[in-house]
C-alpha cells in the first residue's frame, strides 16, 4: 500500500473523530446552557447586567468552539488537498536484517580473519 494512501486513510479517520467530538461537546454545551438559563432566571441575586455577562460568556464559549472546528476542518482539508496533488509512493520494504545485526556479522568476519594462524 502507498503512504499517500496510508495518509488519505488516517486524515479520514482524523476527521471523524474530530467531529464526533465536536457533536459531543456541542451536545454537552446545549445541556449545560439549558441548565444555566434556568438557573439565570431562578437565581434573584444575579443582577441584570451580571444575567447578561453570563449569557455573553456563553455566546463567546460557543463561537470559539465553532472558530475552532472550523479552522481544523480547513486544515485537513488543506493536507488532504496537499496529498492529493503529490505523487503516491511505495511503503519501504523492511531490511532482512537489523544495521545493529549486520554491523555484528562484520565484525565477526573481521575478528576470524585476524585470528588466523600464520
């Protein structure tokens, strides 16, 4: 198999799992908001413009969340367009034996030919 290819399929699997997170924090987030309001109107102390700062913490939370999604969307977009203008190339086939191992045979051949009788 090609790394290209390779690399397609992990870009792939990059963004489900991006946006099977996004889904879950967007999930979470609404949940949390509901109770928040809730507890926004219930809650006596909280002063008109304190109400208003939380719910603008929230607008801001929610729009950095999409700012964010959105940047990574672009960006692997961007490396999956960057793969796809590149040439596909063959997976290295592995050595038959380790540099360590070969380096060891050297040494071996080197070390029998010097003792040697003369």
């Amino acid at each position: 198999m090609d790394t290209t290819a390779i690399a397609k399929e992990l870009i792939h699997y990059q963004k489900s799992v991006i946006n099977n997170a996004f889904e879950i924090v967007g999930l979470f987030q609404e949940q949390t908001e509901r109770i928040a309001e809730v507890w926004i109107k219930k809650n006596a102390d909280l002063t008109a413009e304190n109400r208003k700062s939380i719910q603008q913490w929230a607008q801001l939370f929610s729009k950095g969340s999409q700012h964010y999604k959105k940047m990574m969307d672009d960006h692997l977009n961007k490396f999956e367009s960057l793969l796809a203008t590149s040439t596909p190339t063959r997976a290295v086939k592995p050595m038959k034996s380790s540099p360590a191992k070969a380096n060891e045979e050297e040494n071996k051949k080197h070390t029998a030919t010097k003792k040697q009788p003369s």
